[in-house]
C-alpha cells in the first residue's frame, strides 16, 4: 500500500496530477482545495496517499495532511459515499470545514457538496458525528506533508499512525482545540458533545486560545434555564 508520495509535479489536469518519483509517473486524485494549494509543474511536491482497489481499476488519491487522508477514509465508510462523493466534501468545506460540520451537526453545510443530497448529507452527519472528537482533538499533533522533509524523489510508506490525526481549524488554535477537548472529556461532557461545543466555540471567535475555548465551550455546555 502506497501511503505517501514525494516526487516533482509533472503536469496537471482537472481533477488530478501527474508525479513524477524517478522516472515513474503516479497519476493521483487530488480535492479542488488540494489542487490549489500544490506547486507549479517542475517543482518538488508530496501528497498523502489513500489507494482505491477495484477490479478493473486502481486509483490514487491525494492529500496535504494526514486529516485529509482521514476524513476520506470516514467519509467512504458511509454508505452512499463513494470516492468521487467524499473529494466533492472535501472541495467544498476542507478538512476543517468537514470536522466543524460534523461536530455541529450540520448536514446542510454537507450538502453543499456538488452531488449530494440530503439524506445523504444526513446520512454522513449521523453516521461519522462520534469521529469527530477523535480527529478534532489530534489536531495539533501533524504537519502537512513536505517536500522538504522528505527524501527527493522517492516513494514513502509510512508507519501507519496509531489514531487518526488532523489539521486545525486555524493554525494557531491547534493545541487550544486538542487541549480544550482533553479538559472536557476529562471533566465528564461525552466527547460528541465536547467537540460540538468546542467547534461552535470556535466558529464564534476563531482566535480563542486554550483557557478562552474551555470557557467558552463550558458556557456553550451549561443547562439553559
């Protein structure tokens, strides 16, 4: 299994890129938000990578970051949710966006996605809701996948991670996210609701920090009335 790639960009298409890894070209699958964030042809690139096994076809799909990665792998758990579903999500609200709706519970943010309609979107709230938790509070703990860092040219499988990780919201709310969760999950909140809470939070002030998030997610979490 292919888990990353690190080669030069050869060329792009619509939907996916050519990556050249000494002299053999991966054809991989990239989300629009993707596409756009990758270099010029020529330049060093490297992409997390899911494989799509079919008898008569294999497909490679693409990702900056780990929580990419991931929520493709949720999102094509879901029944009704094929490869070409979970890239349209992605195109659409970013890995971020997908763990913030999610979290809240917003199946209409979901089906936004071109494609999708909504009791699929439904669907995918209802079924991936408790994930959510998991991802949102490792979400400090990766880096985006670099060229930089990687050895030029070659293709990488790397160790598979123990949990599944993610990218944050804001860059610089990362640790306050994973930390705020930790504190209410610790305080006794189930982790769904614990994320709802932090993702609403942020979604009010994005620029909470840490003591600031948990405070405002306990206000979020007190009984009304």
């Amino acid at each position: 299994m292919i888990g990353k790639i690190a080669g030069r960009l050869d060329y792009r298409a619509e939907d996916h890129v050519l990556i050249d890894v000494r002299g053999v070209g991966y054809l991989v699958y990239v989300s629009d938000r993707t596409m756009a964030s990758l270099p010029g042809p020529g330049e060093a690139v490297a992409l997390y990578t899911e494989l799509l096994v079919r008898e008569d076809n294999l497909q490679l799909f693409g990702f900056t970051t780990l929580v990419e990665k991931e929520w493709h792998r949720l999102l094509t758990s879901v029944q009704g949710i094929g490869a070409k579903a979970s890239m349209s999500i992605l195109s659409t609200l970013g890995p971020d966006g997908v763990s913030r709706a999610i979290a809240l519970g917003d199946w209409n943010a979901v089906k936004a996605a071109k494609g999708l309609g909504p009791k699929t979107a439904q669907r995918v709230v209802n079924e991936l809701k408790d994930k959510a938790a998991s991802v949102m509070a490792l979400s400090g703990q990766t880096k985006a996948a670099s060229a930089d860092t990687l050895p030029d040219e070659a293709v990488i499988e790397p160790v598979a991670p123990s949990a599944p990780v993610a990218a944050p919201a804001h860059p610089g709310n990362a640790a306050a996210q994973s930390e705020a969760l930790s504190a209410l999950t610790n305080l006794g909140y189930a982790p769904g609701e614990a994320a709802s809470a932090v993702a609403q939070a942020l979604g009010e002030d994005p620029s909470l920090e840490t003591s600031g998030l948990i405070r405002a997610a306990l206000k979020l979490l007190a009984p009304k009335g």
